[in-house]
C-alpha cells in the first residue's frame, strides 16, 4: 500500500501488485487516520471467508470492465483500473486479494 498526500490536504491509498502496476486505489479521505482505516478495511475483507462478495464489477459507458471493493457497510473502499474484458477484470479481483493478504 502506498499511501499519499494530495493538492488540497487529503489523503489517498493504492495497492499496488508486486509488479508494481496499480490495482486498487481510494476515495480521498480529510485525515491521514481516515485513509489508514480505509487501508484496514481493504485488508481485513481480502482476509475474510468470502473475500470475493466485498468486490462489484462494471462496465464502463465505454465498454471497459473495472470493478469497486466494498466494506462490510456496502460503501466503496476502492476501485480498480479499467480492463478490456471481463477475465482479466476478474483476474484484477483476485491480485488485490492476495496482495492484500501478504500485507495484511
């Protein structure tokens, strides 16, 4: 996880794959506090029993597959990069799984 400062005093988090490629990144959050919790939340639901049901994906007005990680509460903890099919948006779903299980 890398978590960063923005231009108005917010803050925000991506995950990124071993291969250094971004696979998740937040909603900007007012306290770095708020976007640490976000970060244990990303962690403690990839470590769950049914870690794929915290994950929603779509489709893009331009055709495009991305998908949302939700918290327990349903709203968005993060959201991924865009893919060019279904599979490999899938495939998106279970490396923020992993990554987030080797940190967490």
């Amino acid at each position: 996880f890398e978590l960063k400062g923005t231009t108005n005093s917010e803050f925000h988090f991506i995950l990124k794959a071993r291969n250094g490629r971004t696979i998740l990144s937040s909603e900007t959050y007012q306290s770095i506090f708020g976007a640490q919790n976000g970060i244990e939340s990303v962690k403690e639901n990839a470590n769950g029993d049914n870690p794929e049901e915290h994950f929603d994906v779509l489709k893009s007005s331009d055709g495009l597959f991305y998908f949302n990680m939700l918290a327990n509460n349903n709203q968005v903890i993060g959201t991924s990069e865009t893919y060019t099919t279904k599979r490999n948006c899938l495939k998106g779903i279970q490396s923020v799984i992993t990554n987030a299980k080797l940190l967490g």
